[in-house]
C-alpha cells in the first residue's frame, strides 16, 4: 500500500523529538523557576506547549490525504462532502436540540464519511481490485460549491491514474434506515446517477448492477436509485456514482458495515456487461421539475 500524505489517524506533533528546556544551553540560573512566579511561568509554556501540539495534530488529521493499493488503480473512492458525519457518534449527537442539517458534521476523519471510504477501498484491495482513496476535504469553506472545487481535484486524479474506470463519491445522506442483517443492523444505501451530461446511461447501468448484488444481501438494504438533473462531476468518468451510505440518525459501526457490503456489490457487480437499455429507475425526479441538464447542484447532496 501506498500512503501520500498523512493517512488517517497518524498524528504529526511539531517539535516531539525535543522536550521543554532541550536545546538550551548550560544549566538554568538557581532560583529561575523556583517560587510563585516561576510556577506561573511553566502553566503557561504548558499551556503553550499543548495548544500548539492539539493545533497541529488536528491540522494534520485535516489536510489531504491519499492512500493507494497496487499500481494500476482501477477504482476511486473520495467524498465531495468530506465533512458528514454521523450523529450518534459525535457530541452534538448528545443534545436535545440536535439538528442533523446543522450538527451531523466533523473535520475529525474517524467519525465522518472519510472512514467509510476507507473501508470500501480497503476491502475492495482484500477482493483484488487496485483502489485509490482521496479523503481531500472540498467542503471545508462550505457545501454549496463543494463539486466545484472537487471537480479540479478529480481531473488531477484521472490525469495521474489513466486506469480509472470506476469513482464512487462517498456520502451519507440526511435520511437515515437500518435494516437487520444476520442479526445486525445495517445502514441503508441510495444511489444517486447525475442524469445532466450525455453518457449518464452507462452511470445508471452501473447503479442498477451495484444495486441488483445488494439486495442479494438483504432486499430492504438499497433504498433505491436517485436520478437528478444535474452531473455532480459523474460526466468527467463513465462509471461514476454518488453512493449514500446511511444517513445522520445512523451510527458509525451501521455504517461501516454496509460499506464492505458495497465493496463487495461492486466487485461483483463489474463483472456484468448489460447489453441492453438499462432499467427504468426506481426514485425519478419529481413531475415538474424542469430538464434533465442543470447547470446548479440540487442541495443537499
């Protein structure tokens, strides 16, 4: 496996290799430290000391991150909106006026979309499958013009691994259902095929394969597949779709669960080639919705 950048969990503490007072020359003057004064002084270096480091870590654990699984990656995984997280795993969760449009969100990677990612990409490398997974955070400044800056991040990655074929953009969505699987419970999936570019047929027929291999895994587990008008960035690769797994009211561990399952949907799911039109939808947009081709990203996704 190839790591660039700091992947998740690995923490980069400034100046840990030298302790308070290293680097100092000769001993301290008798008496500097010593006293009322003295004390005061070293609970602020402290102080210092540990806002600097928790400062620094936190930058770390928020800057891009890229992790690789053989030479020739065939599958990426990323998330537009890097940021979602799930409620009953983060303090907010724990008020009673908890709003998930406002409080299901975290910078920290471990509870947010970012580690589900990575567990579909890591399975996807135990199925034998070369991945590549992005945890770059576009929604940093804000979601509205997250698929924006998260388009000029994808160009980069396809000009860099011309063996793409496949990019899942990891999300979870506002709505949240469990299903019970083998006497666990489970998060549920929407895909979502961005219909506003030309070669959106070959996305859904993606969807429906994807979709087809979950529902042999529990017939409640996909909650459907979405198609919108708009390209949410699915028009740079045929082969892209936005994947919803569970929703703000979901835990983590429901979570992650399902996202192996998807990993192993999809790796089953390449191996079909459809050979004719792929099947109607079972989530269309709503009467009176306007064209197919939008120029504006609907919210919420």
């Amino acid at each position: 496996m190839r790591v660039i950048g700091p992947p998740v969990g690995v923490r980069h503490m400034a100046g840990s290799s030298t302790g308070p007072g290293r680097g100092l020359r000769g001993p301290l003057p008798a008496g500097l430290l010593a006293g009322p004064g003295g004390r005061v002084v070293l609970w602020i270096l402290l102080a210092v000391a540990v806002v600097v480091g928790a400062s620094l870590w936190w930058r770390a654990r928020s800057l891009p991150e890229i992790l690789q699984w053989g030479e020739r990656p065939l599958v990426l995984v990323y998330h537009t909106h890097a940021t979602e997280g799930f409620l009953p795993d983060l303090p907010a969760g724990r008020r009673p006026d908890r709003d998930i449009h406002r409080d299901a969100f975290t910078r920290d990677a471990r509870r947010s979309v970012r580690a589900l990612g990575q567990a579909v990409a890591r399975r996807l490398a135990e199925r034998g499958l070369d991945v590549v997974w992005s945890g770059t955070v576009y929604d940093a400044a804000g979601r509205d013009d997250a698929y924006e800056r998260a388009r000029a991040g994808l160009q980069d990655l396809l000009a860099r691994h011309p063996t793409l074929r496949i990019a899942l953009d990891i999300h979870r969505d506002a709505v949240s259902t469990r299903v019970q699987v083998g006497g666990q419970p489970a998060a549920g999936v929407l895909l979502v095929v961005g219909a506003g570019h030309p070669g959106w047929h070959q996305n859904l027929a993606l969807a429906e394969a994807l979709a087809g291999r979950l529902r042999r895994i529990h017939p409640q587990l996909v909650r459907g597949i979405a198609l919108k008008p708009w390209h949410y960035n699915q028009d740079l690769l045929p082969g892209s779709l936005i994947v919803e797994i569970g929703g703000a009211e979901n835990t983590l561990a429901e979570s992650l669960r399902t996202a192996r399952w998807v990993a192993d949907a999809l790796v089953e799911a390449l191996s079909i080639r459809p050979d004719g039109a792929p099947a109607r939808p079972t989530l269309l947009p709503p009467p009176g919705s306007g064209a197919l081709l939008g120029y504006g990203a609907p919210a919420g996704l």
